[in-house]
C-alpha cells in the first residue's frame, strides 16, 4: 500500500482495524489446577515420584489416586453428548476400525467435530 493513501477508503470498509477482543476459556475446556500443573512441570522434569509423594506428605497410593484423576481428566468422551460450541448438532460415529463418521449441519461444525475426534 502507498504511503499516505487512506485505509479505510482503499479497503471500503470504513472500520479501524482494532485488537481482538480476549475471551475467557471455552467451558469444554479441561481445566488443571495450578497444583496440578506444577506436579506435573516436576515430574516433567524428571523428579522421582518418591520424591513428589514426601514432599506433598503423600503415600504411593495416594499419589496413583492423582495420577488417575489426571489421566481421566484427559480421556475425551466416546459416547454420549458432550457441550460444544457449535451452531447445529454435530454426530460422530465410529465404525469397528474405530474411523470416525461426522455428519454436521455446515462446514464449521464438520471441521470442528473432525478436530475434536482426532484429538
């Protein structure tokens, strides 16, 4: 674009171009807690368990009990309705290979279950 030539004219939309606005995490999110997060980081790290467990005061069971929550937590659901945000229903339905079947209203929903079976 030339320097000195109006945007707003050259575009023919009459609008400045603005930040896009922040929005909160969608609610199908998974949501971690930063105790979690921060176990994590460490075991990530290569901490030892042992050494995790003495210093949140935890035995081994207690430790494989977290463990399991926050591997569930991130098992996405293969059956049932899960809230999403989409604009029309969207189905997915997976044949004995296990290769996902989507049918949806429009394109976006399509690609957006398609996202969300691969996942």
């Amino acid at each position: 674009m030339q320097q000195g030539v109006d945007a707003k004219r050259v575009l023919g939309t009459g609008k400045t171009a603005s930040r896009r606005p922040v929005h909160s995490p969608p609610a199908w999110r998974i949501d971690m807690s930063n105790a979690s997060r921060v176990l994590l980081a460490r075991l990530g790290a290569g901490e030892l368990i042992a050494q995790l467990c003495t210093s949140q005061n935890w035995s081994r069971d207690d430790f494989d009990a977290w463990w399991r929550a926050e591997c569930q937590a991130r098992v996405p659901a293969t059956a049932g309705a899960v809230p999403l945000p989409v604009s029309a229903r969207v189905q997915i339905a997976r044949d004995e290979q296990g290769i996902p079947h989507i049918t949806a209203a429009n394109d976006h929903d399509l690609f957006f279950g398609f996202g969300f079976a691969t996942a």
